[in-house]
C-alpha cells in the first residue's frame, strides 16, 4: 500500500493528481486500486468470518460447560459446514490476494529485499495442507450437504435471507438496501443450485466431484458478502449515530467499510455468475478424453 502510494508512473487519466511529480503515484490508477481493493476486501471480510467460527466455539464450550449436550451438537453441526468453506476459499483467494501485492509491487515483487516473495512462498502451502482445496470442496458438498439432504445449506441459506430481509426494511441506506436485495437473491440462487446438483448427481455421480470445487469458492463469495454486508449496516449506523462526545473511530474508518462494501458487490460478488455456470457444465466435457491423451510423451500410458 505504502508503495502504491509513493510509486509514480504515467499520469491519471482522469487528469494530473499530483502536479509537483513527474507523474502520477500508481494509487490513482484504476487498475492498481482494483488490485488493493480486492486485497483489503479479502483481508477484512475473511477475518469477519474466521470471528464467527471463533465465537461459535466459544459458544460450544459454553454449551458443554452447562451440561446443553442438544446446544452443543447443534454448534458444533453448524461449525461443520462452515469451515471448509473458509478452510478452502480463504485460502485460495488469500493465494489470489497475496500474487495481487506482488503485482502492485511490478519487479520490485519479485525481490527478496520487500519480502513479497517470501509471503507468496509460505501461503502456497495453505492450500494443500490440512486437506487440500479439492477435499475441502467434496466434504462440503457430498457429507456436509448432500448427504444431510441440503438441510445446512437451507438452514444457512434462511439465516441470510432472513437478514437480508430484515435490513431492506428498516430503512438503511438506499445502496445497502439494494446489496441486501442482491445478496437475498444470491441465496435463493443458492439453494436452486444445490438442489440441482444433487437431481444430476443421482443419474451422474460425477457430476458432484465437478461441480465441487466452483461451489466452494461460490459459497465462500456468497458468504462474504453477508459478512461485508453486516459491516455495511454497522458502519452506516455508526456514522448516523455519531455525536461530538463519541470517541469511537474517525468517521473516516466507517465510510471506509461502506466503500469497500460498494467495491465487493460490484466487483467481486459477480463472480459467482461464471461460477454458477461452471458447476453446471456437462460431465463429459472434463471426463470424455482418454487418460493417455493427456499426453504424447513419455507419461503416457
């Protein structure tokens, strides 16, 4: 970030922003700010989520601790669901993020004198470890849905829907309302997508393993958006409800938040169109080729 913002190249093509240089720091550019956006989207949004599991365990110890077995179990079924979906898609985004910051950086990423390079080297093993992205996605979707007959996948479903519901009527921001809406329809979309997968996968067993991994990465976009737009509200709350003797944090912190909710939705959330589409596609399109036609050399065979 320092870098981007210190960097010069080139001039804005919206005009000059720092006429005292030769040209412009690369902050200014679209495509660098598309790039630290994303990062801080990420960073933040999936440390909301990560503090949800954390406070889920916390409520599951409590649970146990009064004896509440039923509570219990009903916690940790919930915890169940939801961490492989921030095992798999926080890492493989946080891979994402992570080649973003090199990029920002040009050649000076790829350097050891900024320690880009040593980042990117230690979070590439994140997704392999501890299962891989591609377990992570069939324990998702065979045992964690499928085979409990979509109920997680409702239940969760229902729980966004229902805050999505709640937070277009009671008069937020007219942007919020229309990310509530939009994140209200991702969720219906959701479950139709579940439901499905599993009618082709009675016919077609296939068709979970290749539609597995596109529907990680789809839920984890969907469920970072909840996350982004609960910080949305509060963010927006906190700056209506701000008076001279409020020492909270600079205003500037929560229209930040909003900002970065706006960049999410109309950046990042679309993503799950391809995806959808991806999940759907036919069978034999990955499964038809012969296994020694992957190869004309000697690993053929």
């Amino acid at each position: 970030l320092d870098y981007a913002k210190n960097r010069i190249s080139m001039r804005a093509l919206s005009g000059t922003k720092a006429p005292n240089l030769a040209a412009d720091p690369i902050i200014h550019h679209p495509s660098v700010r598309k790039m630290l956006l994303t990062q801080k989207a990420v960073t933040e949004g999936g440390r909301s989520m990560i503090y949800e599991c954390a406070l889920l365990q916390d409520q599951m110890s409590e649970a146990n601790l009064r004896g509440d077995k039923a509570e219990a179990k009903r916690i940790d079924d919930r915890m169940g669901f939801l961490t492989p979906i921030l095992k798999g898609f926080l890492t493989e985004i946080g891979i994402e993020c992570t080649s973003l910051g090199i990029q920002v950086y040009g050649g000076h990423g790829y350097i050891a004198s900024n320690q880009q390079e040593q980042i990117m080297r230690d979070i590439r093993i994140a997704t392999v470890w501890e299962g891989t992205t591609q377990i992570q996605a069939l324990d998702l979707l065979a045992r964690k849905i499928l085979l409990q007959k979509l109920k997680p996948i409702n239940h969760h479903c229902d729980l966004i829907s229902q805050y999505c519901f709640e937070v277009a009527l009671k008069g937020a921001g007219r942007r919020t309302r229309w990310h509530a809406l939009t994140l209200w329809m991702k969720a219906k979309q959701w479950q139709i997508l579940s439901l499905r997968i599993a009618s082709r996968a009675i016919k077609d067993r296939e068709a979970i393993g290749m539609a597995s991994v596109e529907y990680l990465m789809y839920a984890g976009y969907i469920s970072l958006a909840y996350h982004w737009l609960k910080m949305e509200v509060a963010a927006e709350a906190a700056l209506a409800n701000k008076t001279p003797s409020d020492h909270a944090l600079d205003p500037a912190f929560y229209q930040a938040k909003i900002d970065v909710a706006y960049f999410y939705f109309e950046n990042l959330l679309p993503r799950t169109e391809w995806l959808h589409q991806a999940m759907l596609a036919p069978t034999d399109s990955v499964m038809a080729m012969p296994r020694d036609s992957f190869s004309f050399d000697h690993s053929r065979g």
